[in-house]
C-alpha cells in the first residue's frame, strides 16, 4: 500500500513532550537526505538575497575574495558582481577533476592571489579566500595555505568557508566568517566611550533606541563594520572599549577579540517582545551600575501594537527562519500579543525551546515543519488558515496569503525593530509594497 504522501510536521505541544532530548529526526537535517527549499537556497546559494558566506567576507572595505570551488559552485556568484559594490571583488579559481583528486590547486592559490592583486588599480586590503565542501572532504589546512599566499604579497589572506558539512557543528560557516572579518584588528589605544555592534553584516535601522541610550550612558562613539566605507574606519574598532554582540552567531568573534585584545563584550538579543526588551536594557544598564530610561519606546511600541491589533484583528500567521528573526521567539510574541500561529517552518536546536515551551502552553497545535525535510516536497497550505506568511520560506509555501519576507541587510533590533516589523506586517496586508529591497533599510 503506497504511503500517502504529506509533509511532516509535529505539534509544539507534542514536541514539548519530547524535550531538547528527544528531537524527531525529521527535524534534524545531519540524519536525513536534503530538500533544497526556499530557505536553503536563501542560507547557501551565493547568489541570494540576503548575507550568505561570500558576502559576509567582504565585509571589511576593500577587501576582494578568490573562490577556489568546482564550477558549479561559484556559477552563481557571479550574480553578485551586477551590483556596483562587487564589482571586481570576485575572483575565481575552478578545480578540475584532477585539482580535485590530488589536490594540486592548492599550489596554485598563491600565485592567483599574487595574480589577483596584480591585477587590480587599487590595492586590496584583505584577500578573502573562500573554499568549498571539496577542501573540506580533502582535510585542506586553509589557515597555513592562506599563510603562503601571503608571503608572496604582503597582503593579509584570510579564510572564508562555505562548508555546508559543518551547518550543524561547532563552528558553522557564518560563525566561522564573523571571526574571519574581525581578526584583522589589533591593540590599539582603547577609548573608553567607544563601543562596538558585533553581528550583523549590515548597520541598525538608523532610528533604533540602542544608538541614543548607549549615548546616554556616555558613549560617544558606535562603531559597525556595516557603516566602515574605508579599511581604516574598520581598523578603528580595535579602539573599542567594549563589544556589545546582537546576533548570538558573532560570540566567537566577541570571544576571540576578548582573548587577543582584552575586549570585554556583553550580549544582547533581538526580541520581538516588549517586555524582554525592556528587561534586557535594565539589566544592561545593571550590568554598567547604571540606570536607562526606555519609557518613551516601550509606551510607542505598546500603542503600535495595539493599533495594529485593533486594525486587524484575530490574524493568523505563518512564520519562517528566513527573516530577520528567530522564528521560534517571533512566533511567541505574536502569540502572546493574541494572534495565531498556524506553522512554524524552522529547524529547531536546545536553545529554542525556550520559546517552544511558551508556544506550546499557548498554541499546542501549532504546527513544526522543517525546511530541510524532504516530505516538504508534498507541503499543502490548505487548511492553515494562514492570512499572513513571514519570510521568504514561508512566502514560498503560501503564495496566496499576504507576505513579508523580512529579510532586508540592514537589521530591525529593539523597539524599533518591532515597530518596522508591524509596520511591514500592515503593509504586507494591505497589498502594498513593503520596500524589501536588499539596499534598503528596515
């Protein structure tokens, strides 16, 4: 009897029974075949909107990168070069079959690098070189072959790994390229009112509350790779006195910045919910024996809310990990805010069921589906009910409900942040266009 063919999925109060423990396989992608749906072609494909490895290693100004990968690896980076700021940025050496069975190409990498920078008017002030599954199946020490193309130079060389083998490890791919990006500043005269935003490729939202309440604590100056336009407007965030780290994938660069350069760093995390946040400024204030006032952006985003609510009420969402959000922690407050949550389409680690737990005493029919699964194939949106779908994934899979992809560079954080997502959200609804586009701030 041929088994009848649906999407996997599994209810947040049955996944809560379970326990970090006890994750169904289907929703762990090391322990079954890959479906490349929306979601993964966004995290992988060089070519996608949004900040996948190869973007993220050209972070630093000035930098270019050589991509030493088969063909069929670096094709679709060649997308990236239509847009003026990679223009001239990517190199590329392509492995043969033979490269690739004796691993000869990595004799070659030097002498493309040399040839690469010969070859520019300007100077670059990092060569980034970004090597595939291929190097990583072969055990390439990429750290020492970097170390030669450098000698030939004088030219820092870094490593950039697009390893999808190592996603679930313990240093993935864009944990691994935040520590790249960083580890080229050195000790330098520490300015007490100086700080820097560690985890985003891209700035904030001009308008977010973070910039005037680190001033109001006496910092004068906020540094972020994504507003550095020359190589020595990065070197200036050695000057920081501290590291403030907004995307948990950065803490390995924070910590790596700690033990090289005495740069102490403390932790914030994007939240969607208004009382976190407001629990997470006063406890960083504590943390500094200091005091800020957050009333003003926590009664403007509470009355966002309720307007929003009020506008459109008893909504039903859809949330992907193809946002800029965790979609486990977005999922929560909405739910808490009083709207459903049919499906969450996110892979699920330990750290998350934090929020699952919350979810399930809210919602225990939500539904868990994950991207990587490949019964994703046979996903039916009939009977969801979903009015709105948040994210490209979750875009994807309910083409007739009013979307928001939410995944523009610059980064949503804090009152502000939540305050542009319902402002998106209203847009989305009333069918007009949110400005999701990849130069565009929100």
């Amino acid at each position: 009897m041929e088994r009848e063919k649906k999407a996997y999925f599994i209810t947040a109060g049955r996944l809560a029974e379970r326990g970090s423990g006890d994750i169904p396989p289907q929703l762990v992608s090391g322990k079954h075949l890959i479906y490349s749906s929306p979601a993964t072609l966004a995290f992988n494909s060089p070519g996608a909107q949004g900040y996948g490895v190869k973007r993220a290693g050209l972070s630093i100004p000035g930098s270019v990168m050589l991509l030493v990968s088969p063909g069929c690896c670096g094709r679709n980076t060649t997308i990236l070069t239509e847009y003026e700021e990679y223009r001239n940025r990517f190199f590329f050496l392509t492995l043969d079959q033979t490269d690739i069975v004796t691993g000869r190409h990595l004799r070659k990498i030097p002498q493309a690098v040399e040839e690469v920078c010969a070859c520019l008017d300007r100077k670059p002030s990092v060569v980034m070189i970004c090597i595939t599954c291929v190097d990583a199946l072969l055990g390439t020490d990429m750290e020492r072959v970097c170390r030669k193309a450098q000698e030939g130079t004088e030219i820092p060389v870094l490593p950039c790994y697009m390893y999808a083998l190592t996603r679930e490890g313990r240093k993935p791919p864009m944990v691994h390229v935040r520590q790249s990006i960083y580890s080229l500043l050195e000790t330098r005269r520490k300015k007490g009112d100086m700080v820097n935003l560690l985890g985003f490729f891209d700035h904030l939202t001009d308008d977010c509350e973070i910039y005037p309440l680190l001033e109001s604590l006496g910092v004068r100056k906020i540094k972020e790779i994504g507003r550095c336009r020359e190589f020595g407007d990065y070197l200036e965030m050695g000057d920081a006195n501290f590291n403030l780290v907004l995307n948990p994938e950065a803490r390995f660069a924070a910590s790596d910045l700690q033990k090289r350069l005495g740069m102490p760093f403390i932790e914030l995390t994007r939240s969607y919910q208004t009382d976190k946040i407001k629990k997470q400024y006063e406890l960083f204030a504590s943390a500094l024996g200091m005091d800020l006032d957050v009333r003003a952006w926590h009664e403007e985003a509470e009355e966002c809310i309720m307007k929003f609510k009020s506008d459109h009420p008893g909504l039903t969402f859809s949330v992907g990990e193809g946002c800029n959000a965790n979609a486990f922690e977005l999922s929560l407050a909405l739910l808490r805010y009083g709207f459903s949550v049919a499906e969450i389409f996110a892979d699920i680690g330990q750290a998350d069921f934090v929020y699952l737990r919350k979810i399930a005493a809210l919602s225990p029919d939500t539904r868990i589906y994950s991207n990587l699964e490949p019964t994703m194939i046979y996903y039916d949106p009939a009977g969801s009910g979903t009015d709105i779908a948040v994210g490209k994934d979750a875009g994807y899979y309910h083409p007739e409900s009013a979307r928001l992809e939410w995944n523009r560079d610059i980064q949503p954080f804090g009152y502000a942040g939540l305050r542009h997502f319902l402002d998106g959200c209203r847009e989305a609804l009333e069918g007009r266009p949110s400005g999701e586009k990849r130069e565009d701030a929100g």
